[in-house]
C-alpha cells in the first residue's frame, strides 16, 4: 500500500485546485473535452491492470469487472463527450417577451467550484472516476478520495491520475479516517459521496458548516416484491443474480425478497435452481470475495442469528472471506437479517402479499430500488402509489442503473441528489441567470421608483384567474391541456400585441417621432409582398 496523503499534500493540493479554478481555466470547453478524453484513455490504456486491481482487493472476475466497471465508464466519458456541447449552452428561459425577447434573459451553466468526490469499495473505479466525469463536463476542478478499504484499486488510481489528468485542476488524496477528517474540514464548493448513510451523516454535517450542496449516494433495503401475476422463473433467475454479482455487495441488489403466498414455493424451487447453476463446485472459483473480515464477521453474524431456515448455501470461509450465496426463508420482519442493509450475498424470503408487502415497505426507510415482478398492470400501479423510493425496476433487478441521460439517485435515507449522464453534468452546475435590461426600459417602467403613487397600483393588478372560486377536487380537470400548436398561436398573438403596445407607448413618449409602429407595419406588409402605405 502506497503511503497516506500528508497534511502538507492536502494543503498544497488544495490550494492548487482553489487557484486554478479562480484562474478559469476550467470553464473552457476545450479543456473539458481534452481531460474527458485523458479519462477515457486512463481507463482504454489500462483494462489490465484495472482488471487485476479489482480481482485482487474482491477477487472479482474479468467478465465482472469489465461489466461493472470498465465498459461502464468508458460509455459514460463518451456520453458526456457526445453531449456537453449541448449541456453546457446558454438557455432561454421562457420569461415573456419583456424579459425573453427584450431583457435578452439567458441562463448561463457554470461550474459550482472545487469539488471533492469521495468514492467507496464496493465498485471502486466506476463509483469515484464517474462522478469525477461529471464534474469534469461541468468545468469544476475536483479532489478525488477513492476508498482505502480496497487497496489495490486506490494505489492504481493513485498511480494513473497524475499521469493522465491534468494535476493543477484535478487532484487525488489518499487516507482513512484521520485524512479524511482533515478533508472535511476544508471548504469545498460542492461534495459528491458514494457510500453508507451513517457517514454520510458526517458528511452532511461537516458540509452544513460551509453550506456546502452535497450529493449523497447511498443505499438502503432495497426489497423485490413478487406478486401472483409474475414470471416465477424470470423473477427468480434475476433476483438471486444481484446476490451472485459482487457478491451481493451493491447498494442496489436486491435486500430481501416479498413473495405471493400463492407462488412462494414455486419462487423458493425456481431461485434454488438458478443459485445451483450461478454456483457450480460451490461458486468459489469465480466468486467475489467480501471486501474484509469486518464486513465478512457482519454477515455471518447475521446469518448464524437467524430464525429462517437455510434453503440453499450458507458455507462461509474466514481465511479466504467467502461466503456462498444462501437462501433463507420462513423468516419474520423481526429477524436478524431484516435489521440492517444485509450488503451481502445472503437473501431472506418471505411470504406475503404485495399490498402487505407495500405497507411494510412505507414504514421503513426509503429504499434506493424497489422490483416489481409482476405482469399485471393493476398490480403495479398498485405498488407504485403505494410506495416510494429513489428508483423502480419492473421485471428486472438494478437495471434502471444503466437508463442513459435520467437521474440516477436516493431519496431519504437512500441519498439526495443525482446523477447519471445530463444529470451528473446538472449536480456539479450552477444555473446563473442573466439579464440586460436596456435603459429605455424606464420609458414603460418608471412608475416604480419613489416616490411612490397609489395611481400606478393599477399597473401592478393581477388580473382575474382562469377558475372560479369554490371549485372542489371533482371540478378539477386533470391529463387536458391546449393543444401545442394553438399555444405557439396563442403565444405569437400575444407577443405581437405586447410589441405593438410596447412600440406605441415609445413613440407617444418620443413626440410621436419616429413613428414605429408605421414602421413595423411597413416590415410586415413588405414581408407580405405589399408595399407599405
């Protein structure tokens, strides 16, 4: 393991990125694609190592590791390249023709500052060089802190960063606790963390010092619920597959499993099958291995804990931090492994039916994923009304992840905030609004500076709202709307009035000379093919 970041680096590499940024060097589009593609080279350059980094800190397959981490991020750096043109453009606001078309308002994206990306162990490259893309696209200069707890991965980033990004606007710290305490003390223009809720709380706190904007991605029980309408084969090939990838160890894998009465023991056969095919000669060989003997005592704790019974798997193995993908059924709420995010590959089943599985879901925490297995639609619905999380997968596990170009994030004690394409460019911008008011403005505007008369309230009135008072919930119209195209009609009549209004008040406040509106309609008859009288 390669040295911890001194108190000395972290200052001086603080202070590099706080200069650069003021510098503006940043904010240029130029360098934001020439560093997206240094990222995309890091990663294209070196598969090898990355591959053997993550095999040797969870002994994760090249097939994974490439599924998980490598392809992803290569896809996510073009992405950004693809479209960061077009992202990082002005915006129009739809202001009015006072504002739009005449104050000239636009909406600038800037980047929010100095960022600091603090990724963890359970995907090490995709969950700390991800973010850093997205601040990247947005102009920001970043600090990036990848995960201790996988060693090899650390020090291979540690080795590449420096090599291949541009080190006056994007630095990397490496340490533990202590270092990261001595991170957090410092004021960051925005924090993107990856991990627990429980240090995310630190996190929060030690950012509300400097109202410092976070994102926090995190995780949650996230529950699969089965009802009697589902595929029961698909449902359970999918469903134990999250156990098998990482072994489990994903924010997003499936926590526990709700199952129809009905179908509960054709779930519980079908999900034994699949496990024994995913685990041929007890699945070691290609196996990932829990990240340490802390998390690894956890689990079997949990397990050996346990009032369900053990329908499949359970051998564990210390030395080498294995533990075979294991199913558990006839279990309560109130067991040890419903206690806390599992975060492993140990998967609880339970029967019941998906409304009483929705109630249940409502008085825990807010999950990061929910899955629905399910073929009817009524079904559903139902399920979706009833409950909430950061995102739904519907006969599916964890794929909702890889939707390009929609926001990818918690809600509650799952996380705040996202990101994910667009939405990761948007989590590190700031929208500046900007207007240019011209000086003639004072000829329309003028009534409002002191002192003040009550005869120019008038101006200021509110006129009378497109609804009638007393209307109840059945009087409300909902999913109705004005067609678009008599809204663009709508829309040119009124600005054409309001123009027309605007440029006779000018011309009664200029004498009547020049006479504008004679003018304008002139334009619009010669545009006609009339000559003006």
């Amino acid at each position: 393991m390669a040295p911890y970041t001194t108190p000395e680096q972290l200052d001086a590499a603080y202070t590099t990125l706080q200069q650069t940024f003021k510098s503006g060097k940043t904010k240029s589009i130029a360098w934001r694609k020439w560093q997206l593609k240094q990222m995309f080279w890091l990663i294209a350059d070196n598969e090898e190592a990355v591959a053997k980094a993550l095999h040797a800190d969870l002994n994760r397959h090249d097939f994974e590791s490439y599924y998980a981490d490598i392809g992803a991020l290569k896809n996510d750096v073009l992405a950004h390249l693809k479209n960061i043109d077009q992202w990082a453009a002005d915006e129009i606001p739809d202001a009015g023709f006072l504002f739009k078309t005449l104050g000239g308002a636009r909406i600038r994206k800037e980047p929010l500052g100095v960022a600091l990306v603090m990724g963890t162990w359970n995907f090490p490259f995709i969950v700390t060089l991800s973010p850093l893309v997205a601040a990247i696209s947005a102009g920001c200069c970043g600090m990036v802190k990848p995960a201790e707890t996988t060693v090899a991965c650390q020090d291979l980033m540690a080795e590449l960063i420096p090599k291949y990004l541009d080190q006056e606007a994007i630095q990397i710290v490496t340490g533990g606790p202590e270092e990261t305490t001595m991170m957090l003390k410092r004021r960051f223009d925005h924090i993107f963390y990856t991990g627990s809720p429980r240090i995310a709380k630190i996190i929060s706190a030690a950012a509300a010092k400097h109202l410092t904007p976070t994102v926090l991605e995190l995780g949650g029980q996230s529950p699969c619920i089965v009802t009697p309408s589902a595929d029961i084969d698909v449902a359970a090939k999918r469903i134990v597959f999250s156990k098998y990838l990482n072994a489990g160890q994903i924010c997003l894998a499936a926590n526990h499993v709700f199952v129809d009465p009905s179908v509960h023991d054709k779930f519980v056969e079908r999900a034994t099958y699949w496990l024994g095919q995913y685990l041929k000669d007890d699945g070691k060989d290609h196996a990932v291995r829990i990240v340490n003997e802390r998390n690894y005592d956890r689990l079997v704790g949990l397990l050996n804990q346990t009032g369900g019974n053990i329908a499949y798997g359970g051998k564990t193995d210390r030395e080498d931090k294995f533990i075979q993908q294991t199913l558990v059924t006839n279990l309560t709420m109130q067991d040890s492994l419903m206690s806390e995010e599992i975060f492993g590959p140990l998967l609880p089943v339970m029967k019941m039916s998906y409304q009483d599985a929705c109630t249940i879901t409502q008085n825990l925490e807010h999950p990061l994923g929910i899955y629905i297995f399910s073929t009817s639609q009524t079904e559903i619905d139902y399920i979706l009304s009833h409950t909430l999380s950061g995102g739904v997968t519907i006969n599916d596990i964890m794929t909702r992840a890889g939707v390009g170009n929609a926001p990818f994030g918690g809600v509650g004690n799952s996380g705040s905030g996202a990101y994910h394409g667009k939405y990761g460019f948007e989590a590190f911008t700031h929208r500046r609004t900007v207007v240019n008011i011209p000086s003639w403005f004072d000829y329309l505007l003028g009534f409002r500076y002191p002192p003040y008369s009550k005869e120019h309230i008038s101006k200021l009135t509110v006129g009378n709202p497109p609804f009638k008072k007393g209307e109840g919930m059945i009087d409300q119209s909902v999913g109705r709307s004005t067609p678009d195209v008599v809204k663009r009609l709508m829309g040119m009549t009124v600005k054409w009035t309001l123009l027309a209004v605007v440029l006779a008040m000018v011309d009664a406040r200029m004498g009547g000379r020049p006479k504008l509106l004679e003018v304008l309609r002139g334009g619009i008859d010669g545009v006609r093919g009339r000559s003006p009288l």
